[in-house]
C-alpha cells in the first residue's frame, strides 16, 4: 500500500504529519479513499478529505509516497467483530509463559469470564465464552489468543502509524517495541520481561489502545488503568497523550496471593516497571547499567576496575537479565551465567550477546581455569541450574583451594518465585513447570529448599573471599522467607548478610543524580542512532571538563560507553540507546538531539525515557531506596511525586506502578516518555522535564542525609535560583539525644 505523507508549515491544531491512503493511479486531491485525520467520519469509503483544502492553501508544503505495512492500519479499526478472527491458538515457535495458579473459586471464575466479555456485543459472547473459559483453566488467565494480530509486531518508522498526531504514534510504536518477539519474553502473553511484565492483560486491550491512539487529538489524553483503556477524555494540549496505572491497590490487599487473583479477574495487573510503560528497549536497557555495576564492584572490592582474569558468576538469560553476558565481556571480565531455559539461552547466542554454551559442567570449569589463566574475557552460558553451578564451584575450592569466582551475584525472577521466576534445582526444567500448576504447594517447598542450598553454597565461597551482592531481584528478601541464612546482625530492616547492589555500589551514583537515561529514533533509520550518539558523547565530554574527580570518574566511564557502544551490536528492536547521566548530562543531551531533529541531521522525531529504576522514579526499600536510613525507606511520596511532576511539566505519557523488580507489594514505581520533534515547545518541555525529574530524588536523598546528594542539590540550587530546596541540619553532638531521651 502507498501513503501519502503530508508534512505542514503551520496549523497548531493538527498534527505535523498525516498519511494518506490514495489510489496511486489518480492524482492527489482525487478519490482518497482513508485519511488518518477524519479517519473515524470517512472509513473507507470516498470523500472529500480537509487535507485537499490545506493543500489548496498551501499549508501542505511537502509530499512524498511511502510504502506502509497493510496491517497497520487494519489494528486500528478497534476489535475485529464481523467477522471474528479465525481462533488459532498459542503459536508453538514462540515461548510462552507458564501457567498460572490463581486458585479462583467457581464465582470467581463466572466473575472472570464476565469481566472478559465485557469488551464484546452479547451477539459474540456464546461464541468467546467457551474458548475464553478454557484459557482461564487451561493458562490460569484470559488473554484473548483470538484476538493477536497476524502482523508483524515490530517498531515501524513513525511516519507509517495511521495517527492524528505524532505523539500518539510514538506511544504506538513503543507499544509494538515491547512486543516484538525479538524483544519480548512471552509475545502471545503480552510479556515484556521478568516472567510476569505485562504490557497489556489481553490482546483486547491491545487492540483497542491502538484505535484510540489512532484517533487521538492533541486535545485528547488516553487513560489506562492497568492495562485496560478506560477511554480518550478532553485535556489541554501541553497535558500528557497517556496516563497509565499498574496495580494500583488498596495497601492492605497488595500481596502476592490477592495479586493473582486480582490479575486472573482482569481488573489489575504488573507491569514490572519499563513493560507496562512502553519503555523497554531490550536487554540493552540494563546492559549499561550491569557494566557498571561490574566495574564499580571491582574498583569497590577488588580494588581495581582491571577485571582481565576475573571471574563473575551469575543466574539468569531471560528478559533484562539476558544483559548480563554482554555487559561482563564489556566490562573486561569472565562472565558465566546459568539458565535452565534453553530457548533464552540460544536465543542469546543467535543474537550474539553470549560467546559461548554449554550443558557440561566439566566443560564449564576448564573453560574458566582457561580465560582466568589468559585473562581472556568471555561470556558462558551454562545450561543447567545456578545453584548446581555453586555447588560445583565450591567443590572445586575445597578439593583443590583454587577460588574460581571473584565476584557473584543472581537476577533469577525472584519477585514472582512460586511461578516461574525462580526453578528449584531438585526438578529439571519440564518438570519444575509441570509441578507448579499441579500442585503449587509441593513446588514452593521445594523452591524454598533451593533457596536454602543456594545460600549455603554461596556463604561459603563468600567466607572464602569472594564478593557476592544482592541485584535487586529479591533473592536475598525470598531467601529470608525461605529460611536461608542471610540475616545481618544487628542489620536494619533493609539491611542482610550481602549488600543490595544500590547499598555499596549504585547508591552512590543516584546521589550524584546520575542514572538510566535513554532515547529511541523513531525513524528507524541506524545513521540516526549512530549521530545521536555522537551528540550525547560529545555532550558529555563539553560537560566533563568543569566536573569534580568524583563525577568526572561518571562521565569518563559514560563516554565510553558511547563512544564504543554501536561496536558492541547492542541493538534489539527499536534503534535506541541508553546511557547514565546526570541532570546536566540529560537536559544537555536532549535539547542537542532536539535541534538535530529541527535542522534534519535526524530525520524523524525521538523518544526519550528512562528505566524507572533511577534516581527519582523508585521507591524500594529493598533496592533503589535501600541506602535510606532515616525511617523513610518504606514511604513512596517521592515515586508517586515524580509521576505527578513530569506531567504537568511535559512528558508525552507517564506511568505509575505498584511491583517492579523486586516484586509486587514491595516497590512503587513510575515513568516517562517525551517525544522530540525539534519544536521549541519540545525543548521547554524537555528542560523543565527533565531538571525536576532528577533533582527530585537528589533532593529525597539528601533530606536522608546522603551527603554526596547534598552536595549534588547544593550546586543545582547555585545553577538555578528558581530552584528552593529544603536542607537539613545534621545533628553534630549524638550526645545531645542521648541526654534528652535519659532525661
């Protein structure tokens, strides 16, 4: 199909870019058969179109054919009712996730079949309602397999997305990104990453977000309530396109148990934090972020960040986790990962991020004695089970005193334990999965046992000298459950035996307000990638030069990061990259990326993000916010505040959402997407955006008494006399309290 693309001069009203479906055998002007601005009053049929009347007043001042997927704008015509799709089913060559256990009583599956046929007309319901209800006891929950498009899913270039405007097209593209098969964990399941981060909660949402977006004003916002649109509602302009909640529960009713029920009934879900937002960008989301958190551990432990020889041993190929053997062979060092999943693990290698596999523990071992004694780097993916792995390594010490692992850490899907985040090692991988659905109670006391030989192994090459952390994933939370010995005496509430990698590693970094920055060229064009990263690094290097030694050290690391990155093919799905950056850094970067749009060294417009794990978008106690320790760790004021903040200061969507990382119940979380077009509104929003969107945790932090973040607000205040923090006043003499409360 060709499209006409129509670029405009003027007209605030309407988008700057439109598509047009005409007849290539007549002129424009002539016989248009769809139009995406009056899509909704023409559908199909021939019309006059109010793009022929700008034409005429030359506020048309470019037009080009495009050619444009069919399909496209085929799922935006709402749900597929006359006729239904054919029912094919789950697709075979995909992975799919695991059942789910949700243990609903005979009301709550009547309850949950009604919910689902909601979103039909009664004339369809005799026919869904059987297929529907063998879902939810076949899978544990309804996700509408009839209803998944045939197309594609992929990011297509901006221009392609049938949409009234630009902004809204973003959000579909980065919507399609999440569920790329080359991308997503579960595609069929709506699973971005994690095991359990929904993107949507059925393939009828799907459907129906992309309608709305399709008809979407700049005078329209589209409200999500975990995964269901609730419907497009009139706004303002300068108001976000999408405002998204996820798992937004009464407190006292968020645990794991009413999650999966709530998730079964179709009226809550988790969206981890970047899949239920639309702003993944693959494993390389955390590739640089795990690269540094590497480096950092060295330099922290080991006293070097020279980590030729070094060995770092680690669980887990999956969604964000699969950044692991790409980011140990960047760091310089010996990375062996495990993973029970053999689809994760070749789709790794295919995909070139893991150098080498293997299901033979004996071949493993020679391996690491091979790179340690060449100081060779190397990514390893060992098919089996992490806590076989450790056994092994501890075997190996105590039969021949070699220590063969320097540094250890694991990101298994331990938020979601009992359903396939974590495999107990007493089972293989078929039966572990077979087990969890037939009798829950068995598998978790079986996951509970590994959990406890896990630790045990890794306690002991721990009193061994090697250096083992805690990535956020709850392995150290569930493994307390589980009755590991993990405890830290005389520890606080957030403290255990092995550090959170926030508590000795990044912390430091978020109080520095440097974190998880990111952008994706909508065009899809590699040459816009390669020249926005040129920008950021050279961005970064203007910056570095009037820096302390301790952001310096940031920066420099960053720079090569970027400057190397297109070398290391890090790219799966969208053209995107993503670096850590300070506020400086990210406002910088994002206003030079906008001008490069405006003059048209970039030819299509880009979306910048951020992971939620950062500086001000998580509260969690057991990771982002573990380093707090004024009583406030548990308190989620400064997540929900970021959510509020970067809305009415500009963002294009925001996000907020209970779970992410460490699990459901456990964490509070938010972000953003903000689309530059290289207007000057885009380059208000994006400074005013951006400098509340970090100093809002430097300053949280700094009321904690980080000093590091102190110091960070302090020169922010200096910068910008509009800015007004309230700092604290330490208590200098301990004495003072000890008097008062003896008193």
């Amino acid at each position: 199909m060709l499209y006409v693309v129509c670029r405009f001069l003027k007209d605030e009203r309407v988008a700057p870019i439109f598509v047009l479906t005409a007849n290539p055998n007549v002129c424009f002007g002539k016989n248009l058969y769809f139009c995406s601005h009056c899509w909704g009053f023409v559908m199909g049929q021939r019309s006059e179109c109010p793009l022929v009347k700008l034409a005429q007043q030359s506020i048309i001042t470019s037009l080009s054919l495009v050619a444009c997927d069919d399909d496209l704008p085929e799922i935006c015509r709402a749900l597929p009712l006359d006729p239904l799709p054919p029912r094919r089913g789950r697709d075979p060559d995909v992975p799919h996730a695991p059942v789910r256990t949700p243990n609903l009583t005979a009301e709550d599956e009547r309850l949950a079949l009604r919910n689902a046929l909601r979103y039909f007309p009664p004339a369809h319901h005799a026919t869904l309602a059987p297929e529907f209800a063998q879902e939810l006891r076949q899978y544990g929950h309804i996700y509408m397999y009839r209803f998944c498009p045939a197309l594609r899913m992929r990011a297509y270039p901006l221009h392609e997305y049938p949409c009234r405007t630009r902004q809204a097209a973003s959000i579909m593209l980065m919507i399609m990104n999440n569920l790329d098969p080359a991308v997503a964990q579960f595609p069929q399941e709506l699973v971005t990453y994690g095991g359990n981060g929904q993107v949507f909660s059925n393939w009828a949402q799907f459907r129906l977000v992309m309608h709305y977006l399709s008809e979407m004003t700049e005078e329209q916002t589209l409200v999500m309530y975990s995964g269901h649109p609730m419907g497009l509602f009139p706004s303002l302009p300068s108001s976000p396109r999408a405002i998204i909640t996820n798992g937004m529960v009464i407190p006292n009713y968020s645990s794991r148990e009413q999650y999966e029920r709530m998730f079964a009934l179709g009226v809550s879900m988790y969206g981890q934090m970047t899949a239920g937002s639309y702003c993944y960008i693959g494993p390389q989301g955390i590739v640089h972020g795990t690269m540094l958190t590497v480096l950092n551990a060295g330099r922290r432990y080991l006293g070097s960040g020279d980590l030729r020889g070094r060995v770092f041993v680690t669980s887990g190929l999956g969604g964000m986790s699969g950044a692991q053997a790409k980011a140990a062979v960047i760091a310089g060092c010996i990375g062996v990962i495990a993973e029970v999943d053999e689809t994760p693990l070749r789709k790794r290698h295919e995909q070139g991020w893991l150098m080498e596999v293997s299901d033979d523990m004996d071949h493993c071992i020679k391996r690491i004695r091979e790179c340690r004694s060449a100081k060779t780097p190397l990514s390893l993916g060992y098919h089996g089970n992490i806590v076989d792995l450790w056994e092994r390594l501890l075997q190996e010490h105590q039969r021949t005193g070699d220590l063969l692992v320097d540094l250890g850490s694991d990101q298994t899907s331990l938020h979601n334990p009992f359903n396939g985040g974590y495999y107990p090692v007493q089972l293989s991988f078929r039966q572990a999965n077979q087990l969890m659905s037939t009798d829950p109670s068995r598998f978790r006391s079986m996951v509970e046992e590994s959990l406890r030989r896990h630790v045990n192994a890794i306690n002991k090459l721990s009193e061994a000298g090697m250096f083992f952390w805690d990535y956020g994933n709850a392995f150290l939370l569930e493994a307390q459950r589980a009755g590991a010995e993990v405890e830290k005496v005389g520890g606080g509430a957030t403290e255990f035996r092995y550090p959170s990698y926030v508590q000795h590693i990044m912390g430091d970094i978020f109080s520095l307000g440097f974190g998880p920055f990111r952008w994706v060229c909508t065009s899809g064009d590699p040459q816009d990638l390669v020249l926005t990263d040129n920008l950021a690094a050279s961005v970064l290097e203007d910056i570095s030069a009037n820096v302390t030694d301790r952001i310096r050290q940031q920066y420099d690391d960053n720079i090569l990061w970027i400057r190397e990155a297109a070398k290391h093919k890090m790219v799966v799905g969208s053209q995107a990259r993503i670096l850590y950056s300070d506020q400086k850094g990210r406002v910088a970067i994002a206003l030079a990326i906008n001008r490069a749009v405006a003059d048209g060294r970039v030819s299509g417009p880009v979306v910048i993000s951020r992971d939620h794990h950062d500086v001000s978008g998580t509260d969690s106690p057991f990771r982002e916010t573990s380093n707090v320790y004024d009583g406030s760790a548990f308190c989620a004021d400064m997540a929900v505040q970021n959510f509020v903040g970067d809305a009415f200061r500009g963002a294009t969507w925001v996000a907020l959402h209970n779970g992410g990382g460490v699990g459901w119940g456990e964490v509070m979380n938010g972000g953003f997407g903000l689309l530059l077009d290289g207007s000057e509104e885009a380059a208000k929003r994006a400074s005013l955006m951006l400098n509340w969107d970090v100093s809002n945790g430097v300053a949280r932090r700094c009321w904690c008494g980080n000093d590091n973040a102190y110091r960070t607000i302090q020169r922010t205040m200096e910068e910008d006399r509009t800015l007004r923090v309230t700092m604290p006043f330490p208590v200098q003499d301990e004495h003072v309290l000890e008097r008062a409360l003896q008193g």
